[in-house]
C-alpha cells in the first residue's frame, strides 16, 4: 500500500472545476446511482439501528448523486458499525465499570463495552470521511443549487472534459 495522501476521485476534481488542471483519467468507471433502498443483506441482519440509519442517510446521499451501487456496501458498513457503537455506548452508561474479585483481591475494571464502542466509533469515522458524511468529507464536494453534485454523469462527459475532437479517440495521459 502506498503512503502519501489518499488519490481525490475524479468526481470530485471535477465537481471542485479541476483546481490542478491535471489531466483527468478517462478509464475511470462510472458505477450507477444507488436506488437508496435497503440492501436484502442489511434485512436479513433485522438490525432495527442499522436499517433506520441506512434509511436516514441513503436518500440524502442518493439526491446528491453522492451514493453509486458500489458504495452501498460502504454505506451498509457505516450502519452495521453505528448499531454496534450505539448499542454499547448505551450498556456504558449505565455500567461504564464493574467489580471483579481474584486472588489479590477486588477490583475496579473498564466494562469491555467501552472498548467495542471505541473501536466502533474509530471506524464510523473513517467510513464517514469515504462516504462524505463527516465536514472534512464533505469540503470535497460541491453541491449546485438544486441540490445536486456538480458531477458529469451523463453522455457529454467526454465532450465537456476532453473536446468534442476526441469522440472515439482516447486522448493522451500524462504520466
């Protein structure tokens, strides 16, 4: 894995007028817009939290073309990991420690809840910032006024991006 800093997705250069003025890629794919509704794999979990959270989230993500069909797995796993948190975070408090006795007497420990719901929220964090759903994450993206994301998703991406000269020709990369 390389280390630097994480490559920004074409959608968003674009979105963002292309302040590098790089070369865009032209190979990237363009997946589908996700539909927003709930995947079969997230019911057949009946995680109540989970499924309220994807049905809070997926349509405000979906009116902003901000959610394609292979970012609904992400989302899915933002969900599953905010149930998990939630449910712990509930369990400490009310028992954030408890009493244990062994052989050198009683003791005071960390209810193992509080680790889980750390480690939970360390990743809703990182997942949020890949689905734009934290402020650092969404200063990638420019909405227009309607609502919608700034991104080319229809056939004169290439025309509008590359010149109307390119139809059928790949234009040159830089390296």
């Amino acid at each position: 894995m390389g280390k630097g800093r994480r490559p920004t997705p074409t959608a968003i250069k674009i979105a963002n007028g292309n302040p590098g003025k790089r070369p865009l890629p032209v190979a990237e794919p363009r997946p589908d817009v996700s539909t927003a509704s709930v995947p079969k794999s997230l019911l057949d979990l009946a995680d109540v939290i989970a499924i309220e959270k994807w049905n809070e989230i997926a349509p405000q993500l979906t009116r902003v073309r901000a959610l394609t069909k292979t970012d609904e797995s992400v989302l899915e796993a933002f969900c599953v990991t905010y149930s998990t948190w939630l449910k712990n975070e509930r369990i400490c408090q009310t028992s954030e420690i408890y009493e244990t006795e062994g052989k050198h007497g009683k003791m005071m420990r960390k209810h193992p809840a509080r680790d889980i719901a750390d480690k939970a929220a360390a990743r809703l964090k990182a997942l949020g910032v890949e689905l734009g759903l934290t402020p650092a994450g969404r200063t990638r993206i420019k909405a227009v006024e309607d609502g919608q994301l700034q991104l080319p998703l229809d056939n004169d991406y290439d025309d509008e991006f590359f010149g109307s000269s390119n139809s059928g020709t790949q234009p040159e990369r830089a390296n």
